[in-house]
C-alpha cells in the first residue's frame, strides 16, 4: 500500500538515515484498534461530520506537532518526519525549509518546555523556523504556562493566589533551571547579590498559612475535586521540590539565580526567547478543525460561538499582563491549555458540544495527552478530538518503555486527508473519507 501522496517526502537522505529508519513507509486507513481510536462511533462520527456542507478542509496544509517537551531532537526528527525541512548538517537548526515546508502551516500544539534534555536548544530551533519565515503558529501549552507564572509568582509573596506557582512547575522544570545555570552562571560570580538559602527557599515556597487559605481563596473558582486536587498536589510538591533540584546538582540559591536569569530570558525586551510567550496563542481555526493544546469547556465552546477565534486570542494575550494570575490560571480560557475532562476540570456536555459546531468547529486537534501507539480519533462528549501528543521526548518515552527521542507528525489537508505519522507504528494511519464514506484510494 506504498503511497507517496499519503508520505511526506523526505529530502536529503544523507544527514538523516536513522530517522528515516524508524519512520513508517506506507499507509493504512485509519485502524479501529483501541490504540487509534476510543470509540466504535469514531470515524462513522468523523464521516458524518465531514459530509456536512459546512465542514471546509484548511486551506492549505496544516502539520501538527506537540509536545516536545524540551528534546530538540524530536523536534526536529518530527518537522523531517513532516517533510517540512531538510538538513544541511548534522547539529540543532542546521536546516532549510523545504518547498511544502513553504507552502504548509505548522503548528506547535505547545508543551515547548520542561522535563528535558534540552529547553533551550529546542527553543533556539523553533526560533529558527521564525528565521526561515515559516508559517508557524506556537500555541500555549500548560508546561510552558507553568514557567510564566512561576517566574511572575516571584514579585507576588503575599498573594495566596499565586504564591504556590513557582514550586508548583515541580520537578520538570528542574533541567531548564540546569542548564540555565550550566550556560549562564556557573563560571561566573553568580553568588552576588543573591539571598541566602533560608531567604531563597522563603520566596520560592508558598507561606505556612498557605494549605489553610487557599481552599477559602479558591471557593467559587474551582470545583471541590480540583481545590483538593491542588492542594493535594502541592502537598507533594512542597516536600519534594527541593530533594529534586539537590539531585540534580542544585542549591536553592542556584535555583533563584537560574530563575532570576529565566526572566531576563524571557520577560525582559532583550532577552533572547522574549518571543516566546509573545507570539504565543490560545487557539487556531482552520476550517473546521479548531487547534489548540488540551481541550473545551462548556463555557469556552460558548465564548468561542458567541466572539469568535480573535477575540479569544486577544483575551488570551490580556491575561498574559494580568495582575491577577490565579484568576487567569484557573479560568475557562486556561482550561483549554489544562484539561483533560476530569472531574476536577471545568466541564464539557452537550451544550458545549452543540456550541462548537455554531462556532463552525466539527473536530479538535490537540496534544497534552500523551499516546505510544501513534495519533488516536477520539470522541469526548460528541465532539470529535485528534489526540495527536505521540510521546516525543526521551524523558517521557523512557517511562513509558520506549526507545530514544520519538519523530512523528500530524497532516491535515484537502488532499491528504487526516495523516498521523508516527516512529511507534508501524504504518502512517489515513483519513480522508470519500462520497461513500470510506477511504479514498489515491491513484
């Protein structure tokens, strides 16, 4: 079943055999497995849908990729996968676009940041595809909204709000404080100014009073599940976050002065991934199929019916500058970097269900979840989802029993149909339903 127009052409073989290796050769229709899909009324759901005559296929080629999470080799493993760029070496962001690279959209479904081997590489080459004037579009994933509040939480102490924030990125984000401090500070008489470490762990750590007040501060915003969850969680956070960074080599005081950099880096004019939270968005439309990185709620659907795509956006970059970081973490539009329909989430039913399809919005292509088999066609509520977070990093992979950096993509076009391309299975699975509702055999 071999189909060059259902696989992305990949130039340059010389500098890319082992991914090359690992990378499916030919196509299937999208398998019924529980692997790719959840639902026995998945695709029939999707054909249904896309027979509509207001369901519209994007315009021009959209390649998906999520959650990286800090492994720049998947990353670019995953935009060779795609056949968005070719290589002209063998080290981070010696690469050029290729000519569907030209003509695709590629959207970062977010999750940038944490866990590791390497933040700032993987920066340095999605700052690199901005160079090369791709068609990028960067959504905001949780992890990397983790970082922003952390770092915002440091000049907040006294609020119970967001005083738990720093503590809360837990011990994921511990190797982007490594190599903060490896690349910038440690030859260098970082210690100056610096607080002592009782001084650190006091502005780095939520107050004594805090497990007391927040579940009073937090009434009226969060379910009860998720005011226990959190608080839960940072029960766990609290007592461990410091045995982590020891493990890794850290002080507290080198954390607070790697930390104290990270703004620079990123909050300040000059820093050199000021960019990052700067182009960031909330959600992408693309005929009917909405991009975003973890899921709805019934009020966002709502919102999204009511104002539209824009106005989310720009009430997504207003509360970026909020004062009020809890109120924007724990909000609705939050919710749709956070959620995984649990029941501490905000929730979605079928009026939300029923909203997204006023808003134009049959299917969702996300991340945050992550899948070891490949991409999965889910339905959660009635509303179809693309579970597109394929295990990327070798921190993830590791835990879940799989080898090395991941590389995969997924493909969204008139054309081709929904492609998922993925190093863990071994066939690129396809839907592109035809006039009979069944795959179009491409000849």
């Amino acid at each position: 079943m071999a189909n060059p127009k259902f696989i992305p052409k990949i130039s340059d073989k010389k500098h890319h055999t082992d991914v090359l290796n690992r990378l499916p050769s030919d196509w299937e229709s999208w398998p019924e497995d529980k692997a790719s899909i959840n639902d026995a009324n998945a695709l029939n759901t999707f054909v249904k849908r896309s027979k509509k005559n207001s369901f519209r296929w994007p315009k021009k080629p959209v390649v998906f990729i999520s959650d990286a999470h800090a492994d720049a080799d998947a990353f670019e493993a995953s935009l060779l996968a795609a056949g968005v760029i070719k290589r002209h070496g063998n080290h981070h962001c010696e690469y050029v676009l290729t000519k569907f690279g030209e003509s695709a959209e590629i959207v970062v479904g977010g999750d940038c940041l944490d866990k590791g081997p390497s933040n700032l590489a993987l920066l340095r080459s999605l700052a690199h595809l901005y160079r090369l004037k791709a068609d990028v579009t960067l959504l905001a994933g949780n992890h990397d909204l983790r970082l922003l509040m952390g770092l915002l939480s440091l000049e907040r102490d006294n609020d119970v709000g967001s005083q738990h924030f720093f503590v809360r990125m837990g011990k994921k984000v511990v190797p982007l404080f490594k190599e903060v401090f490896e690349q910038y500070l440690a030859n260098s008489k970082w210690q100056k100014g610096v607080p002592s470490e009782d001084e650190c762990r006091r502005a780095l750590f939520p107050d004594e009073d805090w497990f007391e007040s927040f579940p009073f501060y937090a009434a009226g915003f969060l379910t009860a599940a998720g005011i226990d969850r959190e608080t839960s969680k940072m029960e766990t956070k609290t007592h461990k976050f410091e045995q982590h960074c020891a493990a890794a080599g850290l002080t507290l005081q080198q954390v607070y002065a790697a930390a104290m950099v990270c703004r620079s880096l990123f909050l300040k004019r000059s820093g050199e991934f000021n960019w990052f939270f700067r182009k960031m968005c909330l959600v992408k439309q693309r005929g009917s199929f909405l991009f975003l990185h973890a899921g709805l709620d019934d009020r966002m659907a709502q919102l999204l019916a009511k104002r539209g795509i824009k106005y989310a956006n720009r009430a997504f970059k207003k509360n970026l500058r909020s004062q009020n970081l809890f109120n924007f973490y724990y909000s609705p539009l939050a919710n749709t970097f956070r959620t995984k329909y649990r029941n501490a989430d905000l929730p979605l039913t079928k009026r939300g269900t029923k909203a997204t399809t006023k808003a134009g919005i049959f299917v969702l292509v996300q991340g945050h979840i992550n899948q070891c088999a490949g991409q999965r066609i889910t339905l959660k509520k009635g509303l179809i989802h693309i579970e597109a977070d394929i295990t990327l990093d070798a921190h993830s992979r590791q835990r879940e029993g799989l080898d090395g950096f991941g590389a995969g993509a997924t493909l969204i076009d008139k054309k081709r149909g929904v492609v998922g391309i993925s190093c863990d299975y071994p066939r690129a699975k396809v839907f592109k339903p035809g006039r009979n509702g069944r795959l179009q055999e491409a000849r």
